[in-house]
C-alpha cells in the first residue's frame, strides 16, 4: 500500500520549493515548519510567507515562531511586518 502525503506535508512541501519560510495571516497569526498549522487552523486565510527575526517577538508578537534559522520572529507575506514594531 502507497503512503499518501498528509495536507500539511504537502503544503510544506509547497513552502520549501518556493523559498518560503512558513505561513501568516492578517490576524497576525504565523507559523514555520517546526509548528506548521499547529494552531489547528491551517486554513485558507493563511498564505504563503517569509520570516523576520524581531528581538522581543516571542512575549509580543502573535505570529511569533521560529525562522528557519532558529530564531523567534515574525512571519509575513513579504517579511517586513514585525508586529512589536521592532
């Protein structure tokens, strides 16, 4: 029997091959692949993002996760939202 790719697998899969670091919405919600849609709401308001790293974000900031580099910042769909207005 074939595996068959999960959603988020695929939509990770989608992420990486586009040079994206994770997804956001305009609620300020946002995630990278280490906790990709673990929100529970990996839905059509989020789209396709880049990550800035912010000094303060994981106390302030809603779309606050790692970045591909394993700092906290913000995820934006063209990475220039911090939202502590860093």
């Amino acid at each position: 029997m074939e595996l068959r790719p999960t959603a988020k697998t695929i939509v990770e899969q989608w992420l990486v091959s586009h040079g994206c670091d994770g997804l956001s919405n305009e609620t300020g919600c946002g995630c990278g692949f280490d906790d990709l849609g673990d929100c529970g709401d990996l839905g059509a308001s989020c789209v396709p993002s880049y990550s800035r790293f912010c000094a303060g974000c994981w106390e302030l900031c809603p779309a606050a996760s790692k970045t591909p580099e394993g700092e906290i910042g913000c995820y934006s769909p063209d990475g220039s939202i911090c939202w502590t207005n860093d």
